[in-house]
C-alpha cells in the first residue's frame, strides 16, 4: 500500500457524487488515514457517512468562508497529529447561483465575485497558512481542483472562471512559497461531472454531451479516475511535481476544433 502510514485533511464531500468522496476513497485504499472536513451541519450527515466507509480518524468543521473556524480546524489536527500530515486536500468551490446563469457581462456582480473569490480561490491559500507547520513536518502537499474554464470561456461558467484562473496562479506562488520546506502544491483540471455543484447548472447535460464529442477518448471522465490522478498527485511517486496543473479530461482541453465534429457537419 502506497500511503501505509500517512495522513490527509479532505474537505470537500458534500455526497457519494463529489470529487473529493472519490479522492479519499483513493486515499484510503492506498492505506492512508483521513480527517474529513464539512462546512455546516446540514453537510456534516454526509461527511458522517464517508467517515464510516473509509475509517476516517476525525470529523472536523472547516467553513472557509471564516477564519476562526479555518483555525479551530487546524487546532484540532494538530491536536491528533501532532507530527504532522502529508497532505491537504482542497475541493471547495462556490459562487451564488446568479452569477452562473447567463451573458457574463450582465450575470456577474461586485458582490458575486467577492464571494467567488473568497470561497473559491483565496481559501486554498487560508488552508496553506493554517496547515503550513503540520504540512513542512513531513514534507507533505497540497492538491486542489481546477476547471477549463479559467483558460477558456464556457457559456454560463462566467465568474468561476476568473475564479478559477486565480486559484491556478496561487498554485504557482504557494509551490514557491512553500518550496523551501519541500512542500509541494499542484491542482486536477477535471473535465465536467455530474455532482452537487453541477446540478441546477442549465444545460449542464448538453455541456456533457459536447465534451464527450470533443474529447479525444469520445467520453467524459469519472469521480475515480480524478481520484486516482490525485492519488498519485498527493504520493511519493509524485516527488518532483509541484506548481502543476494537471489535465484530467479525457484530452478536451487539447483540441481547438474536433474533426469528429466536422464529420458530424458533412
Ligand atoms: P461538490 O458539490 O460535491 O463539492 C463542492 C464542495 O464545496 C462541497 O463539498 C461544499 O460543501 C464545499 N463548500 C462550499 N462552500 C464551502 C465553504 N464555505 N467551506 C467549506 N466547504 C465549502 O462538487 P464537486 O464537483 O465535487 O466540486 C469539487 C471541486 O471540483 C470544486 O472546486 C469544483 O470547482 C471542482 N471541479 C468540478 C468539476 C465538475 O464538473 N464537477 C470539474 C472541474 C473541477
Ligand atoms: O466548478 C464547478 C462548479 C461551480 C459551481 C457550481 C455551483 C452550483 C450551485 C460554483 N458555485 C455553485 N453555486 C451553486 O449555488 N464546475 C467545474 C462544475 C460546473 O459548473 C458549471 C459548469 C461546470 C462544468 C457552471 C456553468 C457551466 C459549466
């Protein structure tokens, strides 16, 4: 087992359907031990029952829209793992729903791009200060998730995107940040999938069905397959990665036009 021994923070699960249920899923059968994160208690029964499927140590509260509950967090692993972690997974992303719904220009609003920063982008820098210490203990890392539509634009993404494209320059600063205490931080560009944060997305199945056409592999990817990208990501196998963005897409992101859409027109 390639994680016999260490020890990961997962925020995140918010059902069986998210990225980072599939990540600690990975993680713990590679033999890792877990504290999963949850930010309110309506979310809390959710992470409960992860828990229970993968023998997770501890069951913490972590709102990253604040920072006392950030540190409170923290103080808790640090209290159970007071040699350190290996590992923090990042898997928040959040703006209100208005914002996602339409001409960009329109939909996106001061207070709208505030929040999607905040929850979205500068959280993930909130959870490096606070893990710093815990993470340079065993010169551990941090993965978070990103999506196409911080290069590229995707109808209705809109303010996610800038969103996005924040939280990927971040990645870069932190690795050099962090470097030094050989900490290493990367992210997943995971292709679109059906979980709580898609849903309510308008046209979210033909967003699904497009890239399905464009991708090379002529599919979409699943929750398991981003997991075991993170898996390797978060390993030692991965010792020399840090600043990464790395594609999990089924190859979407490396085509401009599809001739397998340009069949389809003759
Ligand atoms: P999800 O709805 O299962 O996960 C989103 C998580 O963000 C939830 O667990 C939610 O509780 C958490 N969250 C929101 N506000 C929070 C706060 N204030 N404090 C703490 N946690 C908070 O959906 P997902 O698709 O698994 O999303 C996980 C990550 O993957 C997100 O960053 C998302 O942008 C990214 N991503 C998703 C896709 C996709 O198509 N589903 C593709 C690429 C990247
Ligand atoms: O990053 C995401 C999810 C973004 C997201 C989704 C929601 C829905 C519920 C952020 N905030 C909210 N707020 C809510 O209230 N993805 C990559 C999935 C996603 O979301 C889209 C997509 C894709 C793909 C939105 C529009 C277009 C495509």
């Amino acid at each position: 087992m390639l994680l016999q021994g260490q020890r990961f923070v997962v925020t995140g699960i918010a059902s069986k359907l998210s990225i980072a249920w599939a990540i600690a899923e990975a993680l713990h059968r590679e033999g890792a031990s877990l504290i999963l994160t949850y930010p309110n208690d309506k979310i809390k029964k959710r992470v409960d029952m992860a828990a229970e499927a993968f023998g997770a140590d501890l069951v913490i509260e972590c709102d990253v829209a604040s920072d006392e509950s950030i540190k409170a967090c923290f103080d808790k692993v640090a209290e159970h793992w007071g040699d350190g972690i290996n590992g923090i997974v990042h898997a928040i992303g959040f703006a209100p729903m208005d914002q996602l719904d339409g001409d960009f220009t329109d939909a996106t609003t001061r207070e709208g791009s505030q929040i999607a920063h905040d929850i979205s982008s500068y959280s993930f820098v909130a959870l490096a200060k606070a893990g710093r210490e815990l993470l340079a203990k065993r010169r551990g890392s941090m993965l978070t998730l990103t999506y196409e539509g911080s290069i590229s634009v995707l109808p209705n993404y809109n303010v996610m995107g800038m969103a996005k494209a924040s939280l990927e320059a971040s990645v870069r600063y932190l690795a050099t940040s962090l470097g030094g205490e050989g900490i290493r931080v990367n992210a997943i560009s995971a292709g679109p999938i059906r979980t709580l944060a898609a849903s309510g997305i308008k046209s979210f199945r033909k967003m699904l069905d497009i890239s399905e056409k464009i991708a090379p592999l002529q599919r979409n990817v699943s929750q398991e397959e981003v997991g075991n990208a993170a898996l390797f990501l978060l390993s030692p196998w991965a010792s020399g990665i840090t600043g990464e963005i790395l594609f999990v897409d089924a190859g979407f992101n490396t085509v401009a036009i599809s001739p397998q859409l340009m069949l389809d027109d003759e």
